[in-house]
C-alpha cells in the first residue's frame, strides 16, 4: 500500500495547455478549510507547449510540478500523476476548475462518513447560476451527474442542502477516492480511453467491488471553461461523439456478463437518440439528427465489437471479482426516470462527456 506521510489527500490536476486556467485553480486549491500541511497539491503536465509547467512552478512553489515526455491524455495522465501521490486520499481536479473553500473538507467527512464509501464527487455550479464565484459562502444551486436508464449521463439541478446521493457515476473531472481500494482496481483510469467515459468505467467499476460512491452536494466545484452547446457537425464534434459511444459500449461490456449486456444493449443504443432530447435544438433538426445516428450509432457498436477481445482480461477479473448478482446493473438502470425533454440551461459547469 502506498506510504501516506500522514497526508490525509494528494490532490492531482493534469493539464495540457491550460496554463490560462491555472492561477484560478491553483488559487483555490491553496486556499482550503483546512491546514496546508494536511494534503498535497500535484501538477502533472501533458508537455504543454504553452509553458503551463514552468509558470505552476514559478508562481506555486507549494505545488509539486511533475513533468511528462508526452501527452497521455486524461486517463493515463492521471494514472501516472497518482504514482507520485502519498495521500490517504487521491483527488482528481481538472485544470479549469475553482474549489470551493469547503470542496475537499466536505469531500473527506463524505468519504470517512461510512466504511463502503470508497469515492465520491462534488456538486457541479453551471457558470450562469447565482453565486458563480462564490468561495466561502454556501452556494444554494448546483449540478448532480448520474447515469440514466440509456447508460449516458445527464445532469440533475439540485439544492445544495447537504445532501449525499449514492451513484453509479463519478465525475472524472473532479472526485476524491480512497487510494486503499488501488490494488482492487488495478487502475484508476482504463488508459486505453484516452479519453471519455473513463469515469463512467471507473464508478462501475467500484460499484461492482460492493463499495458505495456519493454525490456530495456540500462541496461545490466551478467549471471555468463554458462548454459549447453547438450542434452543427464538424470533424472535431464528430470524432468526439463517436469516442463517446464507442466507449460507453466498451464501459458496459466490461462491467456486465454477457446476457445482462445483451439484454442491455438495446437501452444503450437508444441512448445515442434519446440524449438529442436534451440539446437546444428544434424538433425538425432532432429528427434529421436521430435518422443520422441509428448508422452512426451502429458504426461506433460495431467497432466496440471489434475491440472487445482486447478487454477480455479486464473483465474477466472485474466479474471474477464484482460483489454484487449478475443482474444488478440492468435493474439499477432500469429504475432510473426517463430524462426531461428541456435541457438544462446554459453553462453546465461539469466536466463530463458520457
């Protein structure tokens, strides 16, 4: 097990070419409720050529800076951040995020609240709610990420009252896990992501273990980057729509046995159509959208297909070693609502993709 040094938390933030979103986060990260010399603070950069490792460095001496000879993307570059940490606790912080004073406090008193808890994950602040900013004073409104009946995820406007919400889901861009379950693991962030739905992987992934994730809504967390609601296709919005359903395929796969995941199937293929409820689009423009997506949805199938066999040995140890009945999955997304209609408003300030 990994030597803690009597540091409650290593808080880990990869960037690649963040380096105008780092005074911000650095800022917040120094200026928690609670004693610096209790956690650790670890900048893993992706070899920005924008200079961000150097200038985290000159302007954070606090901060450890570990420098990568190339960009491994989100889920192997957190991997290898987290080698460096001696923390009870690892937290994984996006580039462009704020903390809030009581972000990782309240993250610790959730995760220490129960001995099933082995992860958790903030409330997320859209940036035109009220408050946007705010540090020390509670904030009333915030964002809770959570799977949906069609395997995706969507976003749940809450009262910030305290609350704690078990989830199938953690959110990548900003969580705290319990460095103990590792070897359970293997990994944190299956690397051959790259990137999304890595997250959805990991929550899983510890669910399968029996263990518990909450959604704390007493530890908001500010996106600083507006995500685009654009909806015209280009290169770039395709490729990221077809790593999203590829691997979301590839996610289910892993976590399921076979008949659960057929019988599963049809619920994740429709996800891909029913998420076009969500989008600030007309209902002439959502039907062209959906004829285009039963192909498209059926290209990124067919390719998850063709790399199932090189995850045979990862499921093969997540199911030998899953606490929970063959069909728990299934029946957990089957409980869930069907989502609204109305998408949330503008500005969603969660770091996610599902």
């Amino acid at each position: 097990m990994r030597e803690t040094n009597g540091l409650i938390a290593s808080v880990i933030v990869v960037g690649y070419n963040d380096k105008q979103y780092l005074d911000a986060c650095m800022s917040s990260l120094l200026d928690q409720d609670m004693s610096l010399d209790s956690y650790e603070i670890i900048y893993a950069d992706n070899a920005s050529p924008d200079g961000s490792a150097d200038y985290v460095a000159g302007q954070f001496p606090q901060v450890r800076v570990v420098r990568f000879d190339k960009n491994y993307g989100f889920a192997e570059g957190n991997n290898r951040a987290a080698e460096h940490a001696h923390g009870k606790y690892i937290a994984f912080q996006n580039a462009d995020t704020v903390a809030h004073q009581r972000w990782l406090p309240e993250l610790l008193k959730a995760i220490e609240s129960d001995p099933l808890v082995k992860a958790c994950h903030p409330s997320g602040v859209p940036l035109n709610f009220g408050g946007y900013n705010e540090r020390i004073k509670p904030i009333e409104r915030g964002v809770m990420c959570e799977l949906t009946r069609y395997g995706y995820v969507d976003f749940t406007e809450k009262q910030l009252n305290g609350d704690r919400v078990p989830t199938l889901f953690i959110a990548g861009g900003s969580l705290l896990i319990d460095s103990a379950i590792f070897d359970q693991l293997k990994y944190y962030f299956d690397p051959t992501y790259f990137i999304y739905n890595e997250d959805t992987d990991l929550g899983l992934r510890i669910n399968n273990l029996g263990y518990k994730i909450l959604y704390v809504s007493s530890a908001p967390c500010y996106h600083q980057r507006a995500p685009s609601r654009r909806t015209s296709m280009n290169k770039k919005t395709f490729r990221m729509a077809y790593l999203v359903t590829r691997n979301r395929f590839i996610t289910f796969y892993k976590n399921m046995h076979t008949v659960e995941f057929i019988l599963t199937l049809p619920l994740i293929f429709m996800g891909s159509i029913v998420k076009l409820r969500t989008l600030p689009m007309g209902w002439m423009k959502k039907t062209i959208y959906a004829l285009g997506l039963i192909p498209f949805t059926l290209y990124a199938l067919i390719m998850a297909v063709i790399r199932f066999p090189n995850y045979s040995q990862d499921r093969a140890y997540i199911l030998k070693n899953s606490q929970r009945d063959e069909f728990w999955l299934l029946r957990e997304l089957w409980q869930r609502s069907i989502p609204p209609r109305t998408p949330l408003a503008d500005g969603i300030a969660v770091v996610s993709v599902g």
